[in-house]
C-alpha cells in the first residue's frame, strides 16, 4: 500500500535560489488525470478516485 502526503510552500525567491543552487533538476514528469467520479459522490465525501498515468489511485482528504 502507497499513502501519499502532500504540503503546500510558498516559496520565497531566496528558497528557489537555494534550490536551484543546490540541487539536480533529474526529469519533467507529465501527469495525466482522469477523475472517475460521474455524480460527485466521492468528491463530496473527500474522496476522489482517479486514473493517474494509467494507475488507478484512491485520496482521502482528511481536512476539515
């Protein structure tokens, strides 16, 4: 089983030149998204079931 965490930064521009100085660019990765949740059941529950690059994936947001 795969859990996957997920935070939002908002980065300064001294951080990007940090990073950038710092660290290895390896690839750019496309993502293609397909949601497979027709009458929003899911959404509305904070699941969403999706198709990401051709692997079906199940997230659960736990925010209130």
């Amino acid at each position: 089983m795969q859990i996957e965490l997920e935070k939002k930064y908002n980065l300064t521009k001294e951080d990007y030149k940090i990073i950038r100085d710092n660290f290895e660019f390896l690839k750019e990765v496309e993502l293609k998204d397909y949601y497979l949740d027709n009458n929003l059941t899911l959404l509305k529950n904070n699941y969403y079931l999706r198709l990401r690059n051709w692997q079906y994936e199940l997230k659960i947001n736990k925010f209130n």
